[in-house]
C-alpha cells in the first residue's frame, strides 16, 4: 500500500466516523471528484480525492491525500499538506436542513487565504480533513513507516 493509499483509507475513515447524513449532502462528496471538475482538474499521479465541493465554476475545493486545491469567487488556492495550518471555519452549524455555503479562513504563505464549503452536516468533512492532518497524521505516519520498511 502506498503512502495515499494509506492516508485516503485512513482519512476517510476519520471523516465517515465523525460525519452524519452523508446521503442528504448537496454539495460535497467524498471519495471522488465532482464530474463538473473531473474533466478540466487533473491531480497528480498517486495523488487521491478525499473531499470534493463543487457550488460553481469558480467556486469549488478538492482536498486530497497530498493538498487542497481550490477557486474561490476566479481566486485560485492551492496548499500542500505539509503546510496546512489553523482554521477559522465560521459558522458552520447553520441550518441543517438548508445548507449554504460558507468560508473557512487560514493564513497560507503570509497571507489571509479562504476556500469555502457546505455547512451543516457536509461541514463535518472538511473539518475531520483537517482535524486527520493536524491530530491523526503525524502518528500513523510513524505507523506507516515501520509498517513499510524492508
């Protein structure tokens, strides 16, 4: 099992734990990319989706096993995994049964950087995405490792 492999089974189990209603998401899905996206975004070989939030042409985000990429209002963002940091993501409990979209905040390179997302239940999947890479990964990184050495 390669190195995405491994986080996309293990992120997604952290997300799918914590998640609830996943049925009932207008916006968000996980485990692929939205079909709107999949024919002009390319990620790298070995590279998987985790998260994929489509509300427009120029307003969408793929979080996967290596980065976030993203368009907010023709504003392009893109981070690597390595250097995500801290989250503002708002209000994300609105209305569960009237999802809208909503803007997390970070500093990335010096810099106010934002994607948004679907709050309400889907709000759930960015933020376990995060919580994976802050909490979860630098562990199961080390697992991963003596898991793989010859």
């Amino acid at each position: 099992m390669t190195e995405s492999q491994f986080i996309r089974k293990r992120c997604l189990e952290v997300i799918r734990k914590a998640a609830m209603n996943e049925s009932s998401w207008e916006m968000t899905i996980l485990d692929a990319i939205h079909s709107s996206l999949s024919k002009r975004l390319k990620i790298k070989e070995g590279e998987y989706p985790i998260i994929s939030f489509f509300a427009g042409d120029r307003d969408w985000t793929i979080y996967t096993t290596r980065r976030l990429i993203g368009e907010s209002d023709g504003v392009s963002l893109e981070i690597e995994s390595e250097d995500f940091a801290s989250w503002d993501y708002g209000n994300f409990k609105q209305d569960l049964d009237s999802p809208r979209v909503i803007e997390a905040v970070t500093q990335h390179k010096g810099r106010k950087a934002g994607i948004r997302y679907e709050s309400g239940y889907a709000s759930m999947a960015p933020i376990y995405y995060f919580r994976f890479w802050k909490i979860k990964w630098p562990v199961w990184k080390k697992t991963y490792e003596l898991g793989n050495t010859a």
